[in-house]
C-alpha cells in the first residue's frame, strides 16, 4: 500500500499529508483538500463490522494510509464516535422510509460526530512544544456548539466562535456561548457569510498570521468529512441487509458538509442509490444543476438556519469530483423548500407519521413527500435527521401542539450561563477581539 496524499480543489499540486491536511483546514490556494484518489474499500471486512467505531477502522484505514495517525485510527474512531447514530424504520409510512437519527450526540446535532473526530485527531496530532492552537469557526448554528463541546478543557487549543447575531435560535444561542475557559464567542453584526468570510480573511492575513496559529474546524476540514461517512457506511449496510437494496438518502444541505461525505461513500462503493439534498431558500445549488450556472449569493435567513448558506464551500469538492453539470446532474438532485413547506411538513409528519421533524429535517421530509410516488414504492428512503426537535422548539412546539421533551445532555447546557462580544463584521474588529 501507497501512501495517501491529499491536495487542493484549486489546482495547487502540492501533495500533503492527512494530517497535515486536517492541520491546515484550507490549502494555501485557498482550495479544499480532497485526497489525490479514493482508496479501495474492503467489503468483506465492512459486511463483519458493526458499530461506527469499528466501522470508521475499516472505512477510513485508506484515507490514513501511510499517515502519522495511522496507528490511531482505532483510538480515535473510539474515542469520537461512541455516539449512538440508528437508522430507524418509520412504521407508519405507506413506503419503506426510514430516518438516520444523527441528534444524538452532546449538543443534538450531527456536527457532534464531525467535531469530536477533528477534536481526537488533532490532540493525537500535537508535539509537547507547539504552540497553542487557535481554532477559528464561523457558524450558522450548530457547527459552533458541537466543536466548543468538542474543545472544551482542551487546554493546548483555544476555540473562537463566530455566529450571526439574531440569526440563530435561542438555544443554538446557548449551545455557542455557555462554555467559557478556552472557548470564547464572537456575536458579529452580519450574516453567516459574514463569518465565514472573516474566517477566511483572518486565515490569510499575515499579520494575525504570525500572532496566531490559525486552525479550522469548519465543514472544509477533511478531518469532519471523514467521520461523517461512517455512520453512511452503518446506514447503507443496514438498509441493503433488511431489505435487499440499496438505500437512498434525503440529506438537509447547507455547506454540503454532510451530503459530500454521503457522495463519498457511495463512490466508495457503498449500497447508496440516489442522494438528493433538501436545501432551504437558499436555492445556489438547486439554481446550479438547473441553469450550469454557478452563482453563489447573499444568505437569507430561514427557518432551517444552519442551512442558511449562499455559497456552499463544500461545492469545490463536489466539482473536483464531477467536473461538468451533466456528470454532477446524473448522481445528485436537489430541491429547494421553503419556511412555508417546512413548517406543514413539520405539522403534517407528526400527524401522519407520528414523528417531530426539526427544520432542516423537515426540508428533507418534504423533498421527499415530493418525489414521484412511483420513486418511492419499493425503495427504502431514509431522511436524514440532522438536529434535535428540541434544539429549534420555539419554530416546533407551536406546530405540533405540544411540549417537546429536552434530552439530558442539552438540558445540562442550557443551565449554564452565557458569555459573548459583539463585534462589527470585519476584520479589524476580529483581530481586536482575539489580540
Ligand atoms: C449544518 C447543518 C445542516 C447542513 O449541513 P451541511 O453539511 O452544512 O450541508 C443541516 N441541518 C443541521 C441541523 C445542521 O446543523
């Protein structure tokens, strides 16, 4: 076996290590590391795994190849994906459907997996001497709160969160700014493009470059690509074991975090069928496969906010792998469903279904309820659940009539007090606020 190497989405054929890719998050490019092929996968092993643990051993062990964390691999799927992620089956449906419940984690969303991988790699990653780490991440909601709790107490890291101010819920709210010790939280003036663009500057700033060592922790690390192709993997073989078949997926997209890793695994020759992404109103990505036209946008805000997203970065990887609209029109679909839709699917699946979406689940529910019947006869479907109903309550309870029940480790959070500055959307303002 060769050595994996990774390079940039953006022509820059400097080959890196795994770790030095998930080290650097962006390539100097300003590119996204993809690895230079995609490694074999071996079937039988994966058909006698069980677990995500086990699983991301055997899934992942190409993508570490030859890499200095090779030998952690096991520790570090151990460590980090000891978080429950079942496919359940949906009884009440007419057709086979099922959900991927990925809200089971410390802060009820599925960044939780792609946060805590990143967080056991780097730890494994770091040499006594090396200075202490910055971990910059701008988000729309939940990335935020997955990597404090992923970093808190990490004492060679520091964590500076970034989120829009008055466009996230009030409990995202308090998932991003309860932490304290080495995670501190920057409300900004502006929209999650806002953000990620001073993230972005602030990487590239030579100046805050020599008083900082910037890290990522953003959906374009490769480190939280990664973990979220194992519970693809579990899912996949799960659904081709009860039924015979390959599964589908409806997957909620933002920044195409999620989706792309669903598009990995299947090219890695798992049973994946059709992957169809549920944007929100944010429709660059539904407008692209339509038109061959790429044109990213502002964000607006909506009721699904972690999805809020005008320019998904993720896409670079998507168009590295597909080069050409047609090539990318035949192996995803995607649709676009606005607040409206979102909040009757989220009323009429509870009343159907029995079953409480929350926002960016319920795009998916309804990208779903959309598609040909005969699309759906005979084929299992699985929606993607991408965050707990209680993390967006004050959008859910007032549909489905009733209370929603909190689970323990989110409760715990929202206890605890808060702490936040508010900045201005630049750079200055940034640099001031971590001097
Ligand atoms: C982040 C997020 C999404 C979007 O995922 P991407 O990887 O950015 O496409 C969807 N739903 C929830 C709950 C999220 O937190």
């Amino acid at each position: 076996m060769g050595s994996m190497t990774y390079s940039s989405t953006r022509g820059d054929s400097t080959e890196v290590s795994l770790s030095e890719a998930i080290a650097r998050g962006l390539a100097p490019d300003g590119g996204l590391y993809v690895p230079r092929q995609l490694p074999r996968i071996d079937r039988a092993a994966l058909d006698a795994g069980r677990g995500l643990p086990a699983l991301a051993r055997v899934a992942l062990r190409g993508f570490f190849d030859g890499d200095r964390l090779q030998a952690r691999l096991g520790e570090i799927a151990d460590a980090a994906l000891d978080v429950p992620a079942p496919t359940t089956a949906i009884e009440a449906s007419p057709d086979p459907l099922y959900a991927l419940e990925l809200y089971h984690g410390p802060t009820a969303a599925f960044k939780d997996f792609g946060a805590r991988f990143l967080a056991e790699s780097l730890e494994r990653m770091r040499t006594p001497q090396e200075e202490r780490l910055t971990i910059l991440v701008a988000t729309s909601g939940d990335t935020g709160g997955a990597v404090a709790a992923a970093f808190h107490r990490r004492p060679w890291v520091r964590v500076v969160i970034l989120y829009p101010k008055g466009l996230v819920s009030p409990r995202q709210e308090q998932q991003l700014t309860c932490w304290g010790e080495n995670v501190e939280s920057l409300r900004v003036a502006g929209t999650f493009d806002d953000c990620q663009r001073l993230v972005k500057e602030a990487f590239v700033d030579p100046a805050l470059g020599r008083r900082h060592r910037f890290s990522s922790a953003n959906s374009i690390n490769v480190g939280r690509l990664l973990p979220q192709m194992v519970y693809y993997v579990a899912s996949s073989l799960q659904i081709e074991r009860a039924t015979g078949r390959p599964a589908n997926y409806v997957i909620p997209a933002g920044n195409l975090g999620n989706a792309f890793a669903a598009v990995w695994a299947r090219e890695l020759g798992l049973p994946i069928e059709r992957i169809v992404l549920a944007h929100n109103a944010n429709r660059t990505v539904p407008d692209y496969l339509a038109t061959g036209e790429w044109r990213p946008r502002p964000s607006i805000a909506t009721l699904a906010s972690a999805m809020d997203v005008g320019n998904p970065s993720n896409m670079e990887r998507l168009r590295a792998l597909y080069p050409d609209v047609a090539a990318l029109r035949s192996r995803i679909t995607a649709d676009s469903i606005d607040d409206a839709a979102i909040r009757e699917r989220i009323i009429a699946d509870h009343r159907r279904l029995g079953r409480v979406w929350c926002p960016h689940t319920a795009a998916a529910a309804e990208s779903y309820a959309r598609l040909p019947a005969s699309e759906r006869s005979g084929r299992p479907w699985v929606l993607v659940a991408t965050a707990h109903p209680a993390k967006f309550n004050e959008i859910v309870e007032p549909l489905v009539g009733s209370p929603i029940d909190v689970p323990e480790s989110l409760a715990r959070l929202l206890r605890l007090p808060r702490r936040v500055t508010d900045i201005a959307p630049t750079l200055g303002a940034l640099a001031d606020a971590i001097a």
